[in-house]
C-alpha cells in the first residue's frame, strides 16, 4: 500500500496505524515519487492526502487510476468543504474519501473491507 501526504505527522500516524492492521507501507511524501512507486508495484490501494504542493490528491489518483486499473483509490483528508470533496470525487478516480478526524478507526476499516471484497476490476 502506498500512502502520500506532504505532512510527515500525518505520514507518521498512517505507517502506524496501517502496519498494526497488518499493511505493508510505503510512504511519500511528494507525489512523483509516489507515482513512480506506483508504476513499478502495482499496489493494493493509494492513499493520498487531497491538498498538496506538488499537485492535488485528486489528481494524483487520476494518474494511478492509470498506471494501476487494479489499485484501489481513496483520500485522506482534513478538507470539510462539501464544493473541494465534490471536486475529488470524480467517477473512476476516488473509490473512497476518509476523514483524518476519523482516520485512525476509519482508515484501516475501510482498507480491510476493501481487502476483504472481491478484488477490483482492471479497466
């Protein structure tokens, strides 16, 4: 599992979270990198933060959406307003948003029933 934010506490808290539900991270915090990761593993899932410098997590799951068909997509966000999530939740790119208000029970419990379902079809 890959998991990007530009907020190494918030890095931090997901590596931990994530490993005690038994995932294997990795951790970026710049979104090329995380992208070049990508490409290579073909991970589970990404988890990327929505607002970042280098570009937003909408975005940045949009790109994996291409390289990965199989790579399970969700946000991970402080963001509250309703106009900014709309905006990420573009059909095909976003499978889930996640509140980090809510992330550290949240998070690992929609990975694990994602892991849990059938596995998601390549496009």
């Amino acid at each position: 599992m890959v998991v990007i934010d530009d907020d190494p506490l918030v890095l931090a808290v997901a590596r931990r979270l994530l490993t005690r539900a038994g995932y294997d991270v990795a951790l970026f915090e710049d979104a090329g990198r995380a992208l070049s990761d990508v490409s290579s593993t073909q991970p589970f899932a990404v988890v990327a933060d929505l607002h970042m410098p280098d570009m937003s997590g909408a975005d940045l799951l949009g790109m994996v959406a291409k390289l990965s068909p199989a790579t399970w997509r969700l946000l991970y966000t402080g963001e509250g307003q309703a106009s900014a999530l709309e905006q990420a939740l573009k059909p095909g790119v976003t499978d889930s948003v996640v509140s980090k208000s809510a992330g550290p029970q949240l998070l690992p419990e929609t990975l694990d029933r994602l892991r849990s379902g059938p596995p998601r079809p390549a496009r």
